[in-house]
C-alpha cells in the first residue's frame, strides 16, 4: 500500500504518468501547490478522503479503480477531462470552489457527488464519436458502460453554469437536485429505451424515499428546463412522465370513491394533452361511435314533395306519425351528421326521440372538447 496519510506537499507535486500497483492513501493529506497526476495509473482503491488541493488538481486521462473524494476540498480548478472510473467515484461532501472538468470522463460504476458543494462552473462534456453500445458513429456519448450519475443533496451555486453537452442521460440521476438552469447542450435521454418503471427501479437500488414523487418533481423541472430553451418535444415528454407518475401515486392502494377520475379521464383521452396519437385515436372514436349510434335511433324525416293531387287524409297520418317515431340515418348520412355535430355544425336533420336529442347533445360536448384536446397536444409538441 502507498501511503502518504496526512502529508503536506508544499512544493508543486507531479505524478504524471504513474503507476500504482497497490491502494494509494492520500486522506487528509494535503497539497498547497499544484498537483499532476495526469496519466497516471490507480489499479485499486485510491483514497483522497479530507486531502485539500489548494491550487490547480490535474487528474486528466488518470486510469482509477474506486476512487474516493469524499470531503475533499478543491480551492482551484479541478480537472479530470478524460479520467476512467473502473469502480465507483464518490465525491461525496466534496467541496469544488473553483471550475470543475469531467469532460469526456467516462463512469463503469456510481458517480456519487452526493452533498457536494459545486461553487463554479461544472462541466460533463461527451463525443459524437461513437455509441458506447455498438460503436456506430454520429451520436452522444454515455458516461460510461452503465454508468450511474448520484447528484443529489448537492449544493451549486452557479446552476447556468453546470452544464452536459453531447451526452446520454437519464431523467433519474436529477432527483433531489433543481435542474432548471442547467445548461443541456445535444444531449439524448433515448425514450425508446428507458421507462418510468426502468427509472423506478434505479432509485429503489438506490434506496431513495418517495421514488414515484421525487421523480415526477425531477421531470417537472427538467420539462421547465427544455421548454425554456426551445426544446418543446423534449418539453412534452418530460410533462407526460411528471403526470404520468402522479396518477400512478394516486392509483396507489386505490378505491373506486377516491380516484381522481378527472386525472384518469386526462390520460386516457389525450396523454395528459401531450399526446397526439391518443388525441387523434379519441377524436375518430368518438365520429365513428356516435355515427354508428345515430343509424340506432330517430331523426326528423324530410315529408315528400306535395304532388298535384292532394294526399288523402291517411297518408297525412301516416306522415305524421313518421314525423313523431322519426327515422335513423343510414351508415353514410351517420357519418357525415355526427362529423357535422362534432363540429358544431347544425345538420339539416333534427332529431326526434328522446335518445336521438341525448347523443347529439353528448357529442356536441365531447367532439369539440377532444378536439381541444388535440390541438393543445399538437401545440405543446411544436409550440414556437
């Protein structure tokens, strides 16, 4: 084992290019110069516990097994462009005073900055060079293989200076932390790959309490974030998941009396108006519904043109009588009459029977409420 336990370095300190084949303590150990350890090589645990960089701390392209920075202190720039973390980092209560570089670093374990003091600029920068699953070109980079960003509890007092740039993130890893003034820059959260249940299980692993909450509050802010910055689909996406867990909270131990049906109602009919596809889908059911209903029940008959011969008395009854039954419409005039009542139109056809007038009046409701609901859902995807 090295051990340099609570030493004080005074003159400038280069390790460059090193390699530690054994478990490297610098806890408590002081550095009052500037520290070199680009290059270098950890092959174990190397431990930084309470050690203080009072001037510039390069551990840029450093090769670490665990890592530990809990409670250290950097007074300058802090700089690990390009380091590899094969076990988990934990900068736990670290305080970072000066500019701090985790650009192109990449994360086989946790990343945990758990209660970390960040009082400048913060930066995770990635590369378009590749996918870190495949290897194909042209996309943003992850942190690592399967890497886990733990930032919660941590203080920032720069927020607008934070910033991700051409990275693959994931919603979870922004939980107990305000992420509205972060700075997202190509990023990718890959929807078509993550889920809400996937990011539930994630915080579970972490033992974080009230996952589904704290989770939706995360989104909520991150939605505030994009939407901010023009980024409106990602917006979209951020709000539905934010909804999404709130009436999985709700459906919790559930009871028929009391649900919030509204918020139910709100999902179903149109994604929370986030969802196009819903909205549409709603929409064309209820045209195709209430078409199909109105060939069910009676509608006001148009009475034949009068010849030139008067009609007898009983064809007058008999005309009268089709007048009060009323008669329902065929598949074709259904559909063009319920699109018309959708739209608030007044088709040419009254309605007669009690039934008839209830669908009609229902549908004028429902038709230009779910169109409502489309268009807010089109306007918050493409919203300028």
């Amino acid at each position: 084992m090295a051990s340099f336990h609570s030493v004080t370095f005074e003159l400038e300190l280069y390790f460059e290019d090193a390699d530690v084949d054994a478990d490297a303590s610098f806890i408590g150990a002081k550095f009052n110069a500037a520290t070199n350890f680009r290059g270098s090589t950890f092959r174990y645990t190397s431990d930084f516990k309470f050690a203080e960089f009072k001037e510039f701390a390069d551990f840029g392209s450093a090769v670490f097994g665990a890592a530990i920075f809990g409670k250290a202190t950097f007074n300058n720039i802090a700089a690990f462009r390009s380091s590899r973390f094969s076990g988990d980092a934990k900068f736990n209560e670290a305080t970072f005073e000066g500019p701090t570089d985790f650009g192109f670093a990449t994360f086989r374990g946790i990343a945990q900055f758990g209660s970390a003091v960040f009082k400048d600029e913060l930066r995770f920068l990635g590369t378009v060079a590749h996918r870190w699953w495949d290897g194909s070109p042209g996309e943003p980079m992850a942190l690592g293989t399967n890497p886990t960003l733990d930032i919660q509890h941590t203080r920032i007092d720069k927020p607008e200076r934070v910033s991700f740039h051409t990275l693959i993130l994931r919603p979870h890893w922004f939980v107990n932390v305000d992420s509205r003034k972060f700075i997202f820059t190509d990023v990718s959260w890959e929807w078509d790959r993550i889920s809400i249940k996937q990011e539930l299980t994630a915080l579970d692993a972490k033992e974080v309490s009230s996952p589904n909450r704290l989770l939706a509050i995360a989104c909520r802010q991150l939605a505030e974030n994009a939407e901010a910055n023009n980024r409106y689909e990602e917006a979209s996406r951020f709000r539905y998941w934010a909804m999404d867990l709130a009436r999985r909270t709700k459906w919790k131990g559930w009871s028929f009396w009391k649900t919030d049906w509204l918020h139910m109602f709100y999902w179903a009919v149109s994604g929370y108006g986030e969802r196009i596809r819903n909205a549409l889908s709603v929409l064309a059911a209820v045209w195709v519904v209430f078409a199909f209903l109105y060939t069910q029940v009676g509608f006001e008959q148009k009475p034949p043109k009068p010849s030139n011969d008067s009609p007898s008395s009983a064809t007058a009854a008999s005309i009268t009588v089709e007048d009060r039954i009323g008669q329902p419409l065929t598949l074709n005039r259904a559909l063009t009459y319920s699109l018309a009542v959708m739209s608030l139109q007044k088709p040419e056809r009254q309605p007669v029977t009690n039934w008839a007038h209830t669908l009609v009046t229902l549908e004028a409701i429902l038709g230009p409420v779910q169109a409502a609901l489309l268009a807010l859902a089109i306007r918050r995807k493409f919203m300028r």
